[in-house]
C-alpha cells in the first residue's frame, strides 16, 4: 500500500482525535476504553504548541490511517530520551504501515539529538511486543500490574 506519511497540522486536530477514539474501539490494548478518551483537538494543538510532542500521521487516499508520536523528556538529564507511541487503524495491521512509522521516528530521533527511543507495551500484547523485538529494541524490565485493564492488572513492558 502507498501509505504518506507527514506531520499533524492543527487543522488536523480532529480528525486525529476521532482516529484515536476509533482505534479506542478496535483494539483491546489501548489505554483507553471506548467511550473513555476525553482528548480534545484543543488539547492536540496545545501539546504541539510546546514542542514537547511530535506526532506523524499516516494517510491512505486522503484518510488518516494511523499515527506515530514522539514525546521529548523534560528533565534536562532525559532530554536525549523521547517516548514514542504508535496507533493504526486495525484495517491496516500486517501492511508494514508500523514499520515505516518506525523509520520516521529514527529520522526525528537523529534530526533532535534523541539517542534513546522508548516504548511502553502491555505484556498481554504479543502482536506488538514481537514487532518491536523483531525491529530491535529490547526488553528493560517489567512493571507489575501497571494496568488495570478488563476487571484484572496487565503488566507492563
């Protein structure tokens, strides 16, 4: 598939807040429950406005897709470490969609200075807990029932 690729633009804030709900419903390892996400596009623009945040989005004909965001540490001890978080639409998984937005996250990661890229995965999540072994990152450790999730604690890796 013939994905782009590009980053959120405030008037992008809706749509990209009606795919984090949508995917909300698709998945069972969102952070999220359906229903639950109080994220408004005010909230997007604003955390965009500080730089703090970086978020691409994937797009298919026009439709967003998926997306990738990268949260730069504050403290001035982490400022080389980001945090990266990847949603796609279900439609989409096994496309080599989260591949490439790996790929882009690599290239903001050198353009920043960022030397460290962390991900945080459910345990209970194999499908991507594999895939970012397989694209090689590595386990550190494991929270212990971090989550609540499904009326029992998840751990988290």
């Amino acid at each position: 598939m013939n994905f782009t690729i590009r980053q959120l633009k405030m008037e992008d804030t809706v749509n990209f807040v009606k795919l984090l709900n949508k995917v909300d419903g698709e998945s069972d390892y969102t952070y999220f429950e359906v229903g639950e996400r109080s994220t408004t596009p005010f909230q997007v623009a604003s955390n965009l406005a500080t730089g703090q945040q970086t978020i691409f989005i994937a797009e298919l004909a026009g439709r967003m897709v998926g997306q990738l965001s990268l949260n730069l540490k504050k403290e001035k001890c982490l400022e080389h470490s980001a945090s990266l978080g990847i949603v796609i639409l279900k439609a989409y998984w096994g496309q080599g969609l989260g591949r490439l937005l790996l790929d882009y996250a690599d290239e903001w990661a050198n353009d920043q200075g960022v030397s460290r890229l962390e991900v945080e995965v459910m345990a209970v999540n194999d499908r991507a807990t594999a895939f970012f072994l397989q694209n090689g990152y590595v386990e550190e450790g494991t929270r212990r029932n971090a989550i609540w999730l499904h009326g029992e604690y998840v751990d988290e890796k």
